[in-house]
C-alpha cells in the first residue's frame, strides 16, 4: 500500500511539471510574432532565472528595486544596440524594450509588420485569456509588455 501512495504522488507530480512545461511552450508560441527573432526563447512571463541562464550573466547588467527589477544587456548586432528586460516583484518578465541603431527606423519596420495601430498610439494583441500584449515604439526603441501592467 506504501508503494502505491509513492507512485500515485510521482505520476501527480510528473503530470505537474509536464502540464507547466507546456504552458511555458504555449506562452512562447504565442509570442513568437511578436517578440523579434533575434532572441529566441525570450518571452513575456518567464522567469529572471530563465533569462539569466538563457543570454548569460556575464552579458547582463541586473539592478534590483522594490518592485522592479531592470536588466539590460548591450546586444551590439541585429541592428539592435541594447535591450532592456522589466521583471515584476514576483520575478515574471513583464516587459522588454528593443533599442535599434540610429540607422533603422524601428516606428516604420513595426508599422509595416504590425500594420495600422489597432489602440491608440499602440499595438494590442490578445493572445489568450490570460496574456494581451501592448506594443509601442518610442524613440527607436521596440516595447513589448503585458498590459496587466498598465492601466489602459
């Protein structure tokens, strides 16, 4: 009877980790359009750990505040100069902002992707019923964010 207490709870625990591993995967699919391809594996809601293991600590500038975490990693190709991750308190990506050279047009390169903005001055995408990205240019930057984060 001990045996069969011990193998329901690795098959329960099994089923857990398997069911998060493929949220993680449908969060990533979902956000594949959206998040540049140069950074693969980067999206909206994985963990500051999972970044640092994905891009290297070595490569990346971290500051710590009460709510905020900010990372930035001087990225130097891709015509990308430098790109900023924003983690909530709870660690989760909440927010990456794409700074482009001077000699790309980032507003006009999202513009002809993205087409007309659909809210505002900005790009809304709802994803599924948990994650709706807002995306925005802003002085040759990209921003990609989880509108839970904002008030509009």
């Amino acid at each position: 009877m001990k045996f069969n207490h011990l193998y329901f709870l690795i098959v329960l625990f099994s089923l857990a980790f398997i069911f998060s591993c493929s949220e993680t995967a449908k969060l990533q699919k979902l956000q594949k359009s959206f998040i540049p391809q140069t950074l693969p594996n980067i999206y909206i809601g994985m963990t500051l750990k999972d970044l640092e293991a994905q891009r290297g600590m070595s490569k990346l500038s971290v500051v710590e505040r009460d709510i905020i975490t900010i990372v930035k990693e001087e990225y130097n190709k891709d015509s990308i100069a430098l790109i900023q991750y924003q983690f909530a308190k709870d660690k989760k990506l909440y927010e990456v902002i794409i700074e482009y050279v001077p000699e790309v047009n980032a507003n006009a390169n999202f513009l002809a992707k993205f087409g007309a903005f659909n809210n505002g001055t900005e790009w809304a995408f709802t994803l599924d019923k948990s994650l709706k990205l807002k995306i925005w240019t802003y002085q040759n930057r990209l921003c990609i964010a989880d509108s839970k984060h904002f008030k509009n």
